[in-house]
C-alpha cells in the first residue's frame, strides 16, 4: 500500500520513500546507508510508517508539512532500520538509579535501549515543541 503523505487525509508518514531516499543521499555518507538501500520500496515505507508514528507521538503537528519535519522523518526511518521499536521491557535493558544526596545518576546496560531520538532528529523537531521522555525504545535485533 503506498504512503499516503500528511497533511492529506488519511495520511500515514510525513515522507515519501522517493524523498526520504533523495534525503537521505544528499546528507548521510554512503557507509551509514547500507542498510537502507538494501531494503525494497515496500519494507523502506514501513520503517517511514514507524518514524511517523514515533514523531507524531512527540510534536505538536503543524497544519502543512514542513521540510524540517519530513527530514526528521527520513534520519529516524534509516537510524531505526535493524531495531525493534516496541515498549517491551528486556533484560538488555536495566536501568539502575543511584541516589547520593540531592544527585540522582541513572545508569543503563551496555546494550540500552534508548527513549529518544538521535540528536539530528531532536533538532530538526525543537521547533514542534518537541515532548521529552518516551514511550518507546530502540533495541539491536542482532
């Protein structure tokens, strides 16, 4: 089924794959691609389909679609690619507070999963009042 584009009704990803492509070919240096451009046009839509989901959940959305926004969408398709989005809890993923006087440190497994976006995301998103904590994580299928 093919990616119906916001802001038209109906809509399911902020990027088509022919622009997330064209996006991501102008900025992301070949080696982080790989994976990406060895994914066919339907399994690049579900990863689309996935960030939007992701980034819909977090920013107030704007009435049109916005360059910044579909480029958001493009880096956390290919960042997400190989990872499984979910809100399981793992073992993989321990979090330990520690608590000495008014300093609180939180300390994750080496393979933590993590709650937020890469930092390219959270900066194209500022601007939609991007929402801090999350209700996902990334974590490593391998």
């Amino acid at each position: 089924m093919p990616l119906i584009i916001y802001p038209v009704e109906g809509w399911d990803s902020f990027c088509s794959e022919s622009d997330c492509t064209d996006i991501l070919e102008l900025n992301v240096p070949p080696s982080q691609l790989v994976d990406y451009l060895a994914l066919d046009i339907p399994t690049r839509e579900i990863y689309l389909r996935q960030a939007t989901i992701l980034i819909k959940q977090k920013i107030t959305l704007p009435d049109t679609l916005e360059d910044d926004l579909k480029t958001a969408c493009a880096y956390l398709a290919n960042y997400s690619i190989g990872k499984d989005m979910t809100n399981s809890t793992s073992d993989n993923n321990i979090k330990v507070d520690e608590v000495v006087g008014v300093v609180k440190t939180e300390y994750f497994s080496p393979n933590k999963s993590s709650n937020s976006f890469p930092s390219i995301v959270n900066s194209l998103l500022k601007q939609y009042g991007l929402q801090s904590g999350g209700s996902f994580k990334f974590v490593s299928a391998i």
